[in-house]
C-alpha cells in the first residue's frame, strides 16, 4: 500500500488534472448532447403528436343546443315561447364539500327535502367533470338577488340561465299543444344522440311530441379554449345551430278558450274543425292541467294528485276517449241507407216506442217512451228515432253499416298529425268472431243502428265525420298544422289516404243535411232549444251514449242514478249549412241529455266563430 | 498579440492593468458575473409567464437575487485559505446540524428539511449548507493528501461524503442528496481517483441498488422511479406531471409559441410550472432553439467555472472549483433530464430559473467560491 506521507508531486497532480477536467468537460458536453437529443426527439421529430395533445388539453368542442321552434295559434298568438329560467346548481368540483354547500344555501333560499333528494339523484348520474349538478330551478327574482349578493361565499355554488319552454295558455292547450319534459334516457337513444347532445328538453306529448324533429332544429358547436380547471376562457371557432322551425297551428286560441270555458267544471270535449281545409280549430278535453309544471319536472306531490285524480285530467278525452257515439251517427247511417237503396225518402215506420226482432223476445225500445208515430227518415233524424233506425240496422246490417261509418273515418285515426289519437271501434262480423268467438246477431245490428253496442268512437272522430258531412263527402282529414317556416326537410305527417265519399244520388246529401239543420231550428227537432234565434243555418245532431246498461223492462231515470253513471251526452253539428265554416264535436261526461248539455256548447262555439268571422270579413272589406 | 501590440502604446498597459484590478480589487470574476447576469434575467423574463404573469412572484425573485448576489460577493472576499481551514469545522457543524434536523426538524409534506434556531433566529436548511461545505471538506481532506489519492484516502473521502448524504437521504430529499453526493465524487473524480476504483465503486452501487430500493427509500420515491419508467401507467396521478411537461416541451417546437402564449403553462395544465418545471414553459414558448439558447448560457457558465478551476493556484482550489462547477452542471442535467422524461423526478430546481430562494444563495454562494479562488492569488506560485 502507498503512503500518504509520499511527498506532493505538483507537476503530476497538474497533469492528472488537466486530463481530468478535459474529461470533465467531455462529460459535460456528452450530458448536454444527450439533453438537446431528446429536446431534439420531443421538439421537432414529435412535435406533431404533442401539438395535437397540448390542443386536445385545451381545446373542447362544446354543442350549442338550438332554440325550439315557436308554436303559434292562427292568429299569430305565442302559445308555446322560450323563457330563460334560473337555477341553482352545484359544480362539485369547485365545491369543498357538497353537503355544506347545500346547507349554505339552503341557509339563503327555501329548498325543501325533495329538491336534495333529486340533487343526490343526479349527482349519482354519469357526468363529465365540472358538469354542474341541478340544486332547485325556476327560481324567482328574489331567490336569484339574495344568491348573487352572498355570491363570493359560496363556493362551487352558480347561477344558470337555460331557455325552457313556457305555455301562454296553461292549461288550455294541454291536450292539443302537449309539453316538452326533461329527455330520459330511454328517448336519447331514439334519436340522433349528436343532434341532441346539448338538449334538455324532448317534446313528451301533442304537437311537441309529433312535430320534435322539425321542432328541434340542428345543434351547433363551438370551440372553446378551457384551463385545467375546465372554466371556458374564450371561444375559439363556433358553428351557429339552426333553430327549430316555427309551428302555425289551425287552433284558434280564442275559440279554445271560449271551449274551456263552456265546459268549465264539467268532464268533456270539445272538437272544432275548419270543414274547408280539416284544420284543428279547437281540441279541448276537460278537466286538465298546467303543462308548464312538467317542463323542469313536476313534483312528485303534485304528480300523483293529477295522477290519481278521479276527474282523470292527465287522460286527453278528445283524442282517446272511447264512447259509444249514439245518435250521433244517425245522419251517416240515413245516407248509407239511401245510397244502399234499403230505404227511401217515401219511406216511413208507425212508431209506438218498442220494437222487436221476429223470433227473439227482447223489445227494443225508443227513448221515448210512447213513441213518435209516423216517422220517415227526414223527421226521424230530426227528433232521433230509434225505432226507424232499429229498422234501418235491420236491413242494412252489420257489413253495410260499417262501410259507410267506416268511409266517415270511423274505426280509425285519420289524422294526419295526431298519433295519440285511439282508433275507436268499428265493430264488423269477422272482429266478433274474432274477439268475442260468437256470431254476430241481427240484435247487434240494431244496438249499432243508435250508435250503442259495441261502436266506440273518439271525439275527435266525431268531429271527423261531421266536417266530412259538411263538406257533402269531401274528405278533409284533420290537421293541428297550419303551415311551418322554412325548414330543410319536408314536413313529415302521418301517411293516411281517405277517399271522397260518392253518393249515387249526391242530392242526398243535402236531404239528410236539411234533415240535421231540422234538428236545430225545427218545430220538434232535438236540439230546437239550442237553434233558436240565430242569424245563420246550422246542422247538427244530437246523442246520448249508455253508461251502465239498462236491464230489459227497466225505465232510465237519471235522477236516481249517481252523477258517474248518468249517461253522456253528446252533439255533432256545423255551420252554417251553406258554406260550412266550423264542424264540433262535444261530449260532456255524464252530462244527460245531448240535446241539454251538448248542443248549447256547441251553439254557443258556432256563434263565437261565425260572428268572428264576419267581423273580420267586415273589417277586410273595409280595408 | 495583443500584449504585444498593448505594449507599444504608452499607458495601456497600466490602464489594463487597473481595469483588470478593479475587478481584482472586488475579487469579482466580471466574465461569470455578466454570464450570471443574463441568465437571471432571462430567468426573471421566463418566471414573470410561468407565474401566471404575476410581478408579484418577480419581484420577490428579484429580491432572492439580490440577497444571492450579496452573498456571493461576500463570499468572494473571503480567501480561500479561510474556506480550506474552516472546512473541518464546517463540516462538523453541518452535520450536527443534520442529526438536529432529524431529531427536531420542521417541515411540509412528510419531509422534515428545516431547523428552527433558537432565540428568534430564522429556520435556516442545513442541506442546503452542506452543498458547499461536503466538496470543501472532501477537497480539505484530499488537497493535503499524495494525490492521486490511495484506496485509503477513497475510503475516507467516501465516508466523508456519505454521512451527511445519507442523513439527508432519511429527511427524505432525494435530489439534494444526489447533488451533495455528485458534488463529492466530483472532488475525488478531479482528485485523480484511479479507474480501476471507479470501476470497483460503480459495481458495488449497482449491486447496492436492489438494497437501496428495498430497504431505504419512501414509497413516494419508488413511486416517482416507477412513474418515470412508465408515466401513462398513471396518467392523471404521478404520471400527470411527466406527460403534462413533455406534451408542453413538444407543443413548443422549432421556435415556440412565443412568450406568455404557452397554453400548458398559461392554462395551467403544467403543474409546478414557475418551479421544478420551469424549463418545460421555456421550452413550450421558445420551442427548441429557446431551450438551445439557454443551454448555450448555461454552458459558458460552465466553462468559465472550469476555466477558474485549471488556473486555480493549489490543488484545494483546483479541485473545490471544479467539483463546484460540475455540481452546478448536474442541477441543469437533472433537472431538464427529469422534466423531459429521461430521469426519474427528483426536486432539483432549474439554477437561477425555477422560483425558489434557497438554491439561488446556495448557488450564488458557490460562484462566490469561485470568484474568491480566482481573484486571490499568490504572488508566490508564479
């Protein structure tokens, strides 16, 4: 081993150190390469690669849902608009802790244990990071003041601006216009999931539902430039959505409303169509709702009182509700009988208030019980015999009365923008069989022949069969939509053909149309009280629809039977005669009579139109 | 040539001569002080984006940098001999203070660093001191020794410099430990320590590394090896800073986005942007010849360090400046390796760059060092 005592060499230390530090130096500039090396590798040779992750860092293409279209009345009146509504949401992540964060507000503004319990539920969703979380919407000037004052203590905590629909007429267009709701999962997988990437709402019944897609419009997209935190610091590049397209509906909001009001309290509808065109003036079904409570979503109290209401205000009476149609479809079995050849104007029966089928007990009976006497069919639609038409079903039977009801549009939906609407029941041998196993009886034939039986029609229907009555024949099929703004696509409707109905003899037409026009301004038709003093022609024809079964040699009588069993009354009708502008349906649940309940509805619908009408002709004409 | 040409004007040579002794005179290095000079400009212009744009952060640096710069030209004053004959008790005392870290030592996120003095004195961060006093102990222990020194004197010297490393080791910082320990064999390695025990040594760590792993390092630094072997095994938790540093130094590219239009920095994507992570916001607004340029800088440093350390007069110099030298080296070597992705992340600030007070006294202290072994010189040697 060497000794360190071995005296210095300064020479050799010098040597030694001068190599060293040329190596020092090589190392230094070896260490330096290897750096510029890899900047060199990650700079120029990958620059590309993390070009694009340093842009996917910061840049996001964000949808922009676009505006809904509008949907207006006839008239130009808003009966669906875009509201901004406020709330208030929770962006957890800005949040240090998210359960005193509610405390805090809740501290500010009411927010009730339900509003929390929905917060939880959608916290547990799926949602991108910094998403905010809905805490309570809809909130009102004050609650969005006294938020923003105490803004900078509430961490996490913001303010959103959303545009929601908004119906001008509430409750009044419930059934015909619909509602838009939160989209479910279940309704994003039916439509184009990108379309609808930043909507909210999805149109849930009515209108909103039919027309969603030309409603709707087309996203756009923005790209915007985010930090880490994900908060948006500028817009980079935006592609503007197409707003949906704006809706001119047929209704008439002030005949709608006027429709509400006759009804009032009482279960109903109310059908009104233009004869000219089949356009939709008035759809009414009461009692119903306020469909701007399902718009942000209706609490769970509210929901189950309208849900397990007796009144049944969320069931739209004027599109699925079934009835049996009775006298009402007296006027279409008279033509069918005509055109048939199996009666003929000369024609007439003694009535006495009973009838019977050879070879089987049963009496059928008139609703009036001593009868009417001599009948023909003109005086029988007048005063709605049923003896005559007990007759007619007779002859006609079950195969010939359905093709005429059915060439009125009975047994099915003849809308052309209407899906919800049901079909009704037009009963024929081969469905008995079908459904019931049995044959069908010449007794069916006569229950049919009043409209009673197995027959189920809608009112809207109804209305149908008596603009197509009014138009002699030309079918006009019913229609929500009036016409569009320009849109991309062609306006997609129902695919539904009905044909014009011929008569071998077309002067039967206006027979049975006098024969109706009897009805209200004949000395004994039975809605004669409904007719009066008018300053126009009208046309309608009165019914009744069973709701209990009246055993065999039992006597109605409506004061004994409870309000829910009493009969429905029912009324068709248009006017005036010459030049139709108006055709209704009205149905008034367990309203008795049609001739008490119906009729003046629809005399007082008649009046509204007609004399709007002309004031709007006066003032036309004056211009 | 040109003292030739000095010559024959009247009066140049004096004048050349007082100029040369004005910085003599302050025992200032005007050569590495200008160097110093740029790159903490440059260094304040990068901080000023990393920050956020904040003066606040600036000016606080600011205020870093004059503090250093006092304490280099203190330091500068000094004679070298004072710095070889305190060495010992430097040492001693730096490694008391270490002992005392350990045992009464303060600190943030699980890493005790600080001793807080007694009596109202502020917390000072013997680590930090021990950066230049481990090269100045193994450079006093060696520089009196026959160099190149035996297996013996290795030895020693080896133990000199693993004592205080391993002590820091245990606080735990890893990066400071790497510096002090590469500061150490740095002097052996200028010493002249034969190959065949450099050799000898670099098996024996190699075969000491699996010991290392298992039973002296933190899960939190495995976890950072392991990171930096595969960053997008993790990529939004240890693997993150890795990814977001190498995505922001390739975005830059040949000329960079330009200043303050960094988006992984500006945006925050970067974390640590204005400290450990400071080249990668050069890198990102400069692009690839910014960093180039930098580099340039730091290697003129470099050189002129080693420059100062062959003219050094005795072997005590000699060997302490370009162990220093080096040291100041491998902060940029580590650094930028870890940052780029070629190194595990260890805490080694950017020198003079990265935010931060500590490394830039400890820094310029040892520039300090230099400059006093430079400008003292001994007429004798000549």
């Amino acid at each position: 081993m060497r000794s360190d005592r071995r005296l210095k060499d300064s020479n050799r230390e010098k040597r030694i150190y001068a190599f060293r530090t040329i190596l020092a130096a090589l190392f230094v500039l070896g260490l330096t390469s290897a750096l510029i090396i890899r900047l060199y590798d990650l700079q120029l040779v990958n620059h590309e690669h993390f070009q694009t992750l340093s842009d996917k860092n910061r840049m996001q293409l964000q949808p922009i849902s676009p505006n809904r279209g509008l949907i207006y009345d006839r008239n130009g009146v808003l009966l669906a608009d875009n509201k901004p509504i406020f709330s208030v949401v929770i962006i957890p992540e800005y949040s240090k802790n998210v359960d005193e964060s509610i405390a805090s507000i809740q501290e500010i503004i009411d927010i009730t244990p339900e509003h929390i319990k929905r917060f939880k539920k959608r916290m547990r969703r799926s949602r991108r990071p910094y998403q905010s979380v809905i805490l309570k919407s809809k909130l009102n000037e004050q609650e969005i003041a006294r938020i923003e004052v105490r803004r900078h203590e509430l961490k996490g905590i913001e303010i959103q601006a959303e545009l929601a629909r908004y119906y001008s007429m509430g409750s009044a267009t419930a059934h015909s216009i619909g509602y838009v709701g939160r989209i479910n999962e279940k309704e994003l997988a039916a439509v184009d999931a990108k379309n609808y990437s930043a909507t909210n709402y999805i149109g849930k019944l009515g209108v909103e539902r039919f027309y969603e897609s030309e409603l709707h419009g087309v996203v756009g997209y923005q790209t915007v430039e985010t930090n880490a935190s994900n908060r948006v610091l500028r817009v980079l590049d935006r592609i503007a959505p197409t707003p949906g397209r704006n809706l001119t509906l047929h209704i008439d909001s002030g005949l709608q409303k006027k429709a509400v009001e006759l009804l009032g309290a009482k279960r109903g509808a109310v059908v009104a169509i233009e004869p000219s065109t089949g356009g939709i003036l008035t759809l009414v079904s009461t009692p119903s709702f306020d469909p701007n409570l399902f718009v942000t979503g209706i609490d769970y109290k509210s929901y189950s009182a309208l849900r397990d209401s007796l009144d049944l205000p969320l069931f739209n009476r004027s599109l699925k509700g079934q009835y049996p149609p009775g006298s009402t479809i007296k006027p279409v079995l008279g033509l069918g009988g005509l055109d048939s050849g199996v009666t003929n104007r000369a024609f007439s029966i003694w009535d006495e208030g009973k009838y019977q089928l050879k070879n089987d007990e049963r009496i059928y009976r008139d609703w009036k019980r001593q009868g009417h006497g001599r009948m023909n069919l003109f005086s029988s639609i007048a005063q709605s015999c049923d003896i005559y038409f007990y007759d007619l079903a007779f002859k006609m039977g079950v195969d010939n009365m359905s093709k005429y009801l059915g060439d009125f549009g009975f047994g099915q939906n003849t809308a052309l923008d209407i899906s919800e609407a049901r079909d009704g029941l037009l009963p024929t041998r081969e469905w008995k069989r079908a459904l019931k196993g049995r044959a069908w009886y010449p007794g069916d034939s006569l229950n049919m022949g009043i409209g009673q039986g197995f027959m189920l029609s809608t009112p809207l229907q109804l209305a149908t069969a008596s603009a197509v009555m009014a138009n002699r024949g030309r079918w006009v099929q019913p229609a929500l939509l009036k016409l569009a703004s320009v849109g991309a696509r062609p306006i997609r409707q129902r695919k539904i053909e009905m044909n014009d109905i011929q008569m071998i003899n077309p002067e039967d037409w206006d027979y049975i149309i006098d024969a109706m026009s009897e009805v209200m301004h004949g000395k004994r038709g039975t809605a004669r009280s409904s007719g009066r003093r008018a300053s126009y022609r009208m046309a309608g024809k009165t019914g009744t629809a069973q709701v209990v079964g009246i055993k065999q040699g039992e006597k109605y009588d409506a004061e004994a039977l409870s309000e829910r069993n009493r009969d429905h009354a029912l009324f068709i009708g248009f006017a005036p005669v010459i030049n139709p502008k108006i055709a209704v349906a009205v149905i008034v649940e367990n309203g008795g009579g049609g001739s008490t309940s119906a009729a003046p509805i629809a005399r007082a619908l008649f009046d509204e139109w007609i004399l709007k009408l002309a004031a709007s002709d006066k003032t036309e004409s004056m211009e | 040539m040109s003292q030739d040409f000095l010559r024959q004007m009247p009066g140049a040579e004096s004048h050349l001569k007082q100029s040369q002794g004005l910085a003599f005179r302050l025992h200032l290095d005007p050569i590495l002080l200008g160097l110093l000079l740029v790159l903490c400009t440059i260094g304040l212009g990068i901080l000023y984006s990393a920050s956020g744009q904040s003066m606040v952060h600036v000016e606080k640096q600011l205020v870093r940098f004059g503090l250093a710069f006092f304490v280099m030209f203190v330091f500068a004053q000094l004679d070298p001999i004072v710095y070889k004959r305190w060495s010992p008790w430097l040492f001693g005392l730096g490694v008391l203070a270490l002992v005392g870290v350990l045992v009464f030592g303060t600190g943030a996120k699980g890493a005790q660093r600080w001793l807080q003095l007694p009596g109202g004195l502020p917390r000072v961060q013997p680590s930090e001191f021990m950066k230049l006093v481990v090269p100045m102990m193994v450079a006093w222990f060696l520089s009196s020794r026959y160099l190149p020194p035996s297996l013996k004197a290795v030895l020693g010297a080896l133990l000199l410099i693993f004592l205080p490393v391993l002590l820091i080791v245990k606080q735990p910082d890893l990066g400071t430990s790497i510096l002090i320990a590469a500061s150490g064999v740095f002097v052996l390695m200028f010493a002249g320590i034969s190959w065949r025990l450099v050799a000898g040594f670099g098996a024996l760590i190699a075969g000491f590394a699996p010991v290392m792993w298992m039973f002296f390092m933190r899960e939190y630094q495995k976890q950072r090896v392991l990171t930096f072997l595969d960053p997008e095994s993790d990529p939004l938790g240890s693997g993150w800073n890795i990814i977001q540093s190498k995505t922001a130094i390739g975005s830059g590219g040949l000329w960079g986005k330009g200043w303050l239009e960094g988006t992984q920095s500006q945006l925050d994507f970067l974390p640590e942007s204005h400290t450990d992570f400071i080249i990668a916001v050069c890198a990102e607004e400069f692009g690839f010849m910014g960093v180039l340029g930098l580099l340039l800088l730091y290697l003129l440093i470099v050189f002129r360090g080693l420059y100062i350390a062959v003219k050094a007069q005795d072997s005590y110099g000699r060997i302490l400046a370009g162990s220093l030298t080096l040291t100041f080296f491998v902060y940029i070597f580590v650094n930028i390796g870890m940052v780029s992705g070629i190194l595990p992340v260890v805490g080694v600030p950017l020198p003079l760059v990265s935010y931060g007070g500590t490394s830039a006294v400890t820094l310029m202290a040892a520039f300090g060092v230099l400059m006093s072994i430079h400008t003292h010189r001994k007429m004798l040697s000549r």
